[in-house]
C-alpha cells in the first residue's frame, strides 16, 4: 500500500501544528529558566504523565517488541525486563517524591542536596554526573534519528522523492536524510517552547496514537474471527520453566534461529538475572534524562508519585493493543511479507512496518504513521530538553557566567539546544545502525550507573568521593565488559560489574571523610527516606525530637511488588482481549481490580508531600 494524499495530509498537519505550537509557546517558556526547563513546576501531573508516556513510546522499541511479540508471544512481557521496566513502580511507590522534595533543577544538581557543594568530591561527582547524562542524552539522540530515518524510508521511497530534491543524496545517507528532516521539526518546537511545548505536543501525538493503536487492535481482531494462528504450544502461556519451551519446526522454523541467537533458551536463568539486575537498577532511583526531568516538573512530591503511577496505566494498554495487533495480522498473513533480512534469513522486525504498509485502511494508516512519528518528535524533543538543562543549568550557569540574566540564560538554551542537535546528527551519521547504539548506552553507560545511585538513597556514610570512584568504576567496567561480552552474555556477568563498582563506591567512601553532618541532617528531614540512617536521625531527634522518621520500608516493598503484579497485568490485558482469551481475560482483570483496590488503601490514600 502505498500512502494516499489523506494520510499525507494528516502527517503534514501535525507536522505544521508541531511548528505553531513550539511558536505559540515561546513567550511562555522565555518567563524563566524554571518556565522553560520545567514549565514553571506548574504543570498539572497527568499533563507530565502523558507527556512521560508518549516519551516512552519511540518507534525502534516498538519494532523490537513486536518481533519479541512475534516469536515469544505472551512470555514477550517478560523480556523489556531488561531495561527495565519496572523501574517506574519503584518510582511511583516511593522515589519520586523523594527526588522532587529534594527541589532540584537536574539530577547533578540534586548532590549539592545529598553532599553538599563543600566536600571535596561533589566537584568530581557533578562533573561526572552531567557527562554521563549529556553523553547518554547525545546517544539516544542519536539512536532515534537513525531509527527514524530507516523506519522512513519503508514509506516513502527514495525514488519517489529524489527528483524534488536539488541535492544528490547517496542511497547509504537516505535514512539520515530522513531523519535529519524530521529532526528539524522536533528541535524547532523543543527549542522555542520549552518544557511548555513538549507536554502539549506529546499530550496531543498520545490522542492520535491512542486512536490508531486501538484501530490496528479492532482490525487484529476482525481478521482473526473464523481463523486460528499457528502458533507452538505455550505462545499464548505467559508462564515458562527453566527451558523456554516454545518449538517453531514445521511453522517458522527461522523463529527458532532467532530464539538461539537471542540466547534466550534457559529463560528461567535469564528471568533471575533480569530480576537481580532490575531489583538494584530500580533502586538506584530514575537516570539523568527526560524521565528524571518531568518528576522534577511536578508541582509537589505528592504529584510526583501520581505522575508515574500515571505513566504505567496509560502506556502499556495502549502500546501492547498496537504490538499484539501487529503480530496478529503477522501471524495470519506471514507468507503475504516482505520480511526478509537480504541475507536469506528474516527480520522480525520488519513485522510492524509491513503489517502497517499492507493492512491499515487509508486514514489509519495516516494515524498511525504521525503517531510513530510524533513518537520520535516526543522522545526526542524530551530528551533535547534533558540535555539542555544540565549544559544550561551544570555547566553554563555553574561555571561560566552564574550571574547571567534570564535574557542570556533563554539565548543559551536556543544556542545550546541546536548544538546539541548537531552533535546527535553527527553521531548518527557515525554510527553503524541502531542497535550499536542502544548496545552502548544501555551496556556501558547503564551498566555502571547502578550501585553508586543506590547507596546514595539508603547509607548515610556514603559520600561523595565514594559516589564518583563507584560510577567510575561502574562505567569503565562496563564498558570494558561491553567489549568483550556481546548480546545477553553481558547479562550473565552483570554481578561481576556490579561488585566492581560496590568496591569502587565503598573504597572510596572510606578513604575520604563523611559528609559534612549538617548537610546529612537537611537532607534526611527534607527527603526523608528509610534506609541506614540511624546515626543522622539520632542528631536530628536532638534538634526537633517532634521528627516523625520514614517507617514505610515494609509498605513500601509491599505495594512494590503488587504494583509489579499490576504492570504485568496491562500488558496482558490487551493480548488477551485481542487473541480473545476468555478466561484468562477474567482472570487478569479480576487480579488487577483487587490490586487496584488494595493500592488505594495502601498508596494513593497515603501519599504525603
């Protein structure tokens, strides 16, 4: 199918209104540096919710899950465990609302809270902090102009195009063409409206994606009505053993070669270690990107903890209904696509973009192309604001002019935010292909952010000098480790990365002096967290013996692991209700009501600022 003048025009549309609104909503955003980083910390918290969801939902990932859809089917749910996703229930049961009481600017900014800008290592610590997050913030940007322009490419072929263009573009830079284009639009309204512009951008592409998600989920189920897919035993299960236990000979047979090059087969250890890992990564508390700046957006801590829970409950419905659509029509119509890799073998994921180009109707198709498209713009432009705000806020206003009127600081940010963009642009056109790039922010970057992020929560006798040498440790270790393990082998050695940097934090905590006690005292009655504090809640007792501590350890961990419960039940929910799987639908619904029902006691009802 090729796209009509319909579908154009809507994608052309939101592309002008993208323009208008980043226009509209410069005046707005030049109030204040706080306006323009963090939309004045006035933003009501399901606008940031949204706008954190629509972040999320970026085109590579989507097209790596529905390939994970594909091949695992229901035990897909399991994989972006990876990353991993249940970070965001850690966040929402307790660490937002400890990181916004903090009232920072950007995470770098948020150790002068925890160590106070005296101690000798907070200088190192915040040096190495706004490296990792620009350097991360300049990968993903990479990452999604490079996806973008390949995803592109699917839909409107270079030959079709190339005669209105009076420049000669050779065929290997036709996706970073693309891509250069429609990053164009993204950092033109990013830059001009600020944080302002981003969330209503994103609240507006989430309506759009939302209503083609939901119709690729009808057309899924209209298809399959009368028809059977032919699946192995257990694709629909989303429990497994110690073996994976799903068989594609005689059905796909290349779904198998996919299982082993993924490494996948012994998913009971890989489950474990996914866990391990995510349980700390979760604790460490969000990473220094777009996530972390709309928890600081928020008008209170209260508002902070709503905002991520908010996130969760509208994304995965959403997403899954447009993942499971998509691997439906797959499934039915595998022989009728193009899904082959060039090298005789297949590329599963290539499924969402030729599911799309076939059987999406004129109009859907449209939505559903500016609903990945502004997925991009969304992400993007999120993360550009993220960068923006530690060069602006860390670098410029720390080291270089810390005087400067708020005239300067909105002309910094227009300056900053298109060198930032440059420099992602040019680390695209650098790297090999997508995955490259993912494979070094998560593996290297990642990796070694863990443990020093941990303690920094929950042991009062962690200092700063400790927090820089464990993530410089975390970091070269896992860098060095990326180098010499590939794919999920980098998983299996993650405990040995992790000590590394548990030795490097605590080598470094005990060859420098506490931090300074005054500042531990502000910074525990202001976050109040649980944790090993007892030696500064002895010294704060003394001060105000009125102080009520942080006892919500237990709760905490409790409405953790039913928030994790009720995260895996929406993703289900939508598989199950599109390949209508009656029972275990009731099932999952019943699961999630008296989740819901027991958080509101144990959660919302109790969440304080």
């Amino acid at each position: 199918m090729k796209l009509q003048w319909i579908d154009m025009g809507i994608i052309v549309t939101y592309l002008v209104g993208m323009l208008l609104l980043g226009w509209f909503m410069r005046k707005k955003a030049r109030q204040s540096k706080e306006n323009y980083l963090l939309g004045g910390k006035k933003l009501p918290w399901y606008m940031l919710g949204l706008s954190d969801a629509s972040d999320m939902f970026d085109i590579s990932g989507t097209m790596w899950m529905v390939a994970l859809c594909f091949v695992y089917g229901v035990k897909s749910l399991w994989i972006p465990w990876l990353w991993p996703v249940f970070n965001q229930v850690f966040n929402m049961m307790y660490l937002s609302k400890w990181l916004r009481r903090s009232n920072a600017t950007t995470g770098a900014e948020w150790l002068g809270t925890r160590f106070g800008w005296k101690d000798k290592g907070v200088r190192a610590s915040h040096t190495v902090v706004v490296a990792f997050a620009l350097i991360g913030c300049l990968g993903f940007l990479a990452y999604g102009f490079v996806g973008l322009g390949k995803f592109i490419e699917i839909f409107v072929p270079w030959d079709a195009v190339k005669q209105y263009i009076p420049v000669n573009i050779p065929q290997q830079y036709v996706a970073h063409f693309y891509g250069i284009v429609f990053t164009l639009f993204a950092m033109f309204y990013a830059v001009l409206g600020g944080m302002h512009s981003i969330v209503l951008g994103d609240m507006i592409k989430y309506v759009i994606m939302t209503i083609g998600c939901f119709a690729i989920a009808i057309i899924a189920m209209q298809h399959l009505q009368g028809q059977s897919l032919h699946v192995p035993q257990g694709w629909t299960d989303p429990f497994f053993g110690w073996h994976l236990g799903l068989d594609w000979h005689g059905i796909i047979d290349d779904a198998n070669k996919k299982i082993n090059s993924d490494g996948y087969g012994l998913f009971g250890l890989l489950f474990m270690m996914m866990l391990f890992k995510g349980v700390f990564a979760s604790m460490a508390g969000p990473a220094p990107n777009y996530d972390m700046q709309k928890i600081l957006s928020t008008r209170s801590p209260k508002d902070a903890s709503r905002m991520t829970g908010f996130v969760s409950l509208i994304l995965l419905p959403v997403r899954y209904s447009m993942i499971i659509g998509l691997t439906v029509l797959g499934l039915l119509y595998y022989h009728q696509l193009n899904v082959s890799d060039g090298a005789g073998g297949v590329d599963f994921e290539k499924v969402l973009p030729a599911t799309i180009n076939q059987f999406l109707p004129v109009g859907i198709l449209g939505l559903v192309l500016t609903g990945l498209f502004g997925a991009f713009i969304g992400t993007f432009s999120g993360t550009l604001n993220a960068a923006q705000a530690y060069f602006v806020n860390d670098v410029y206003l720390k080291y270089i002019n810390p005087n400067a009127g708020n005239k300067r600081v909105i002309t910094v940010n227009y300056l900053s935010g298109v060198i930032i963009v440059v420099i992602g642009v040019c680390i695209g056109f650098m790297a090999k292909d997508v995955n490259s790039i993912l494979q070094w922010i998560v593996s290297g970057l990642y990796g070694g952010y863990i443990a020093a992020n941990v303690f920094k929560w929950y042991w009062w006798r962690f200092n700063a000098n400790g927090f820089f040498w464990g993530m410089f440790a975390g970091v070269v270790g896992a860098l060095v480790f990326s180098k010499i393990f590939s794919g999920i082998e980098f998983l299996y050695y993650f405990p040995l990365l992790f000590l590394i940097s548990v030795a490097g934090c605590l080598i470094g905590t005990f060859t420098a002096p506490p931090t300074e006690l005054q500042v531990l005292k502000s910074f525990y009655r202001t976050v109040k967290p649980w944790g090993f504090w007892k030696p500064v809640h002895e010294e704060v007792l003394k001060d105000d013996p009125s102080f009520i501590p942080n006892t919500k350890f237990k709760l905490d961990m409790f409405n953790v692991v039913l928030g994790i419960i009720a995260q895996c039940c929406l993703t289900v929910l939508p598989m199950y209700v599109v390949l209508w799987l009656k029972l275990p639908l009731l099932i999952t619904i019943s699961i999630l009501t008296v989740i819901i029902f027991i958080l509101k006691k144990t959660w919302w009802n109790k969440l304080e600022d």
